[in-house]
C-alpha cells in the first residue's frame, strides 16, 4: 500500500479536513486545523508531501519521525499542526485496513464509554444561568466557561468583583454535582492568575481546574501560580509534542495536561504524553474546541488513557459525518467502527467548503489601545 494523495479541505465554520488516499484505494480522514493560520498549516502539508507520497501510510511513526526531524527547525505550531492531521489519517487508514477501531490498536479501551464536557456561557446573568440550566438538562456532569476579558498585568477590584460575581451565578444554576472548570485562556498574568485563584477560593466556587492561569512560555511562572492555589491547574494546549510537555511535569506546574491532538503531534504523540502525565499522578484531558475529526481521534485515543479526566468537544459532526456522535448523559460511546469510528459525509463537503480564510478576535485594551490577549 502507497500513499497517493494528500489533500487539504477547509470547511466552515472554521475546520480543516486532511484526506489522504492510497493506491489500494482506502482513504484515511484527519484534522489540522489552526486557529488563525489555516492555510499556513495548508501550505506546511504540500511541503512534507515529499516525505509521504509513494510511503508506506501503515509506517506511522516512521514517517512521523521524517516529516519531524527532516525539518531541522523542529516543533512548533505550524508544523506540528500539518504533522498532527496528517497522523490522525494514517492511523485511520491502518484502521480500517485491518478492519478494527484505533483504539484497539493502541491497546484497547479501559473504559466503554467517554466523559465529555461542554462550554456555556452569555453576556448576563439570565445567558448564565440558561446556558448552564441547559447543559444540566442535557446531562453533562462537566461543563467549562472562560473569565471574561481583556485584562491588564494587574486588574482593579471592581473586575476581580466582577468575574467572582458572574462564576458565582454560573456554580449557583448548575449546583454542587456538576463540574465546572474555568478557563483563564492566558489572557492574565501569573500575579493576577493568583489574586483571581484566591478570590475564587474564598467565593467557594469550588472549580474542577483553572486552564491557562498564564501563557505557557514560562514554565516556572506557571509552577508558582499552581503552589499558590489549591485549585488544579490545566495546561497544555499551545504545548507541542512530548518535549513541550516535559518541563511542566517535571516542575509540578499542572495536576491535568490538556495536549490538543490536532496540534500536539497527533495520536500516538498523545499516547506518549498521557504517559508521561501519568507516571507524575497528572491527570489527561485533551483539548479540543475544533473539529468532529479531532473529536474522534481523542475519543480513540483517552478510551485507552488510564489517567483520563474529561474531553473537551463541541461538534459532534452534524451536517459532516454521516453518523455524527451521540452525546448520552455526558458521555459518548467509544467509537467501535473500522479507523477512527466515522464516515464522512462527503456529499454535503462540497457546499461546506470556503477558502480557509479565518481570523481569531482582536482585542485591545479599551483604556489606552494596546495590544491584549484573547
């Protein structure tokens, strides 16, 4: 078997398919998207092309290993992202060449079915409160919301108040048996990110974690919010490959990884790194706000992941797959069909399809104009 074509498909609102095709005509499906830089990642495939076409695709970390290190400058978001979609395919194809889930070849699932979470959210109180009645109605025992920015290096009190207040409504309509993580999106400061861990501790809030209290370029400024609070900390996302990942396990800087599949370097890359964690007692809880492809690949992969959280979803491939996931109280079943469990809807691709061009928000700060985080 030879792979034969490798081709980008961006699709909105915002996902970028990979479709690889080999010469015995069976086609594996992966996700490669980057927020903001789609067509980057695009460009970035056609440029390993050379390391793929005419290769074995059942020779998944070898040709990891090529279009990783033949790069010389290695890591990073771009080329792990192109690495990560073109991965998710080849262990789809391997799948369904042997007919069997890719969770059994990573070992078989430990669980039988996955627990998943959802984000709510809303600009009031009564959006708040609605979003998380909702997600209680629908049965999700986790659901996840973001503080509110921008945010300057150090914030008055009226916007500590602020977030306080709203969190409160938020864990007040959901109750005490629903987790709620918060997700601080790196939009603060390592001196803020603790002022607000305090605040959210005397409140009794009571959160699963904080994701992102600080941008993750700083191992040591992230190890010292988490030795100040006793809410865990999650991290993880803009982490790439298990090097990215080494230091804050090493540093006790998390109690949960978050590596996104379509970023990290893929599946097995993932495997790798849920290993790591759980020789530290760190828990894993991949992220994934992308795609239905992502969703499947974490779905294959955390079914197998003793040290397993949570997974973060939001499409379960309505109007892209032809059998989208069902979400049953919280959780979805461990796909259990050939490759990564699914089957696109490739008639409706076509009318979904657009040119990849997307932008992540812009933010200043309203006060003077500068540059702020997202």
């Amino acid at each position: 078997m030879k792979i034969s074509e490798v081709k980008v498909i961006h699709l909105r609102p915002r996902w970028s398919f990979v479709r690889v095709s080999t010469d015995e005509g069976v086609v594996g499906w992966g996700e490669a998207n980057l927020e903001g830089r789609s067509r980057t990642v695009a460009m970035a495939i056609e440029e390993l092309l050379p390391e793929l076409l005419g290769k074995d695709p059942r020779q998944i970390e070898r040709l990891w290993q090529g279009m990783y290190r033949h790069a010389f400058y290695r890591g990073g978001p771009i080329l792990m992202s192109a690495i990560s979609g073109i991965e998710q395919a080849l262990w789809d194809i391997v799948g369904k060449w042997l007919g069997v889930p890719v969770s059994q070849l990573l070992g078989g699932a430990v669980r039988e079915r996955v627990r998943v979470y959802r984000h709510i959210g809303g600009e009031t109180e009564e959006e708040l409160v609605a979003s998380a009645k909702e997600a209680a109605r629908l049965g999700f025992t986790a659901v996840k919301t973001s503080i509110s920015g921008p945010a300057r290096v150090l914030e008055s009190p009226a916007y500590i108040d602020g977030q306080i207040e709203r969190l409160s409504v938020i864990r007040q309509a959901l109750g005490p048996s629903i987790d709620l993580a918060i997700d601080f999106h790196g939009r603060v400061g390592p001196a803020l990110a603790v002022t607000l861990a305090r605040a959210i501790e005397s409140a009794q809030i009571r959160p699963l974690f904080i994701e992102e209290p600080c941008l993750p370029e700083n191992v040591d400024a992230l190890a010292q919010v988490a030795r100040s609070t006793s809410i865990p900390i999650a991290s993880g996302e803009r982490l790439f490959a298990k090097w990215g990942f080494r230091e804050v396990l090493e540093k006790r800087a998390v109690a949960v990884v978050q590596p996104d599949l379509a970023h990290c370097g893929g599946i097995f890359e993932g495997k790798k790194i849920a290993a790591m964690a759980e020789t530290y007692f760190v828990g894993f809880a991949p992220h994934n706000p992308l795609g239905p492809i992502n969703l499947a690949a974490s779905l294959n992969l955390v079914a197998t992941v003793p040290n397993f959280l949570a997974q973060e979803q939001v499409h379960c491939g309505q109007g892209y797959l032809t059998e989208p996931f069902s979400i049953v109280d919280g959780y979805i079943a461990v796909p259990e069909g050939p490759g990564l469990g699914f089957t696109i809807d490739e008639d409706h691709l076509q009318e979904l399809s657009y040119d990849g061009a997307w932008q992540t928000p812009i933010w200043e700060h309203p006060d003077d104009g500068s540059v702020a985080d997202w």
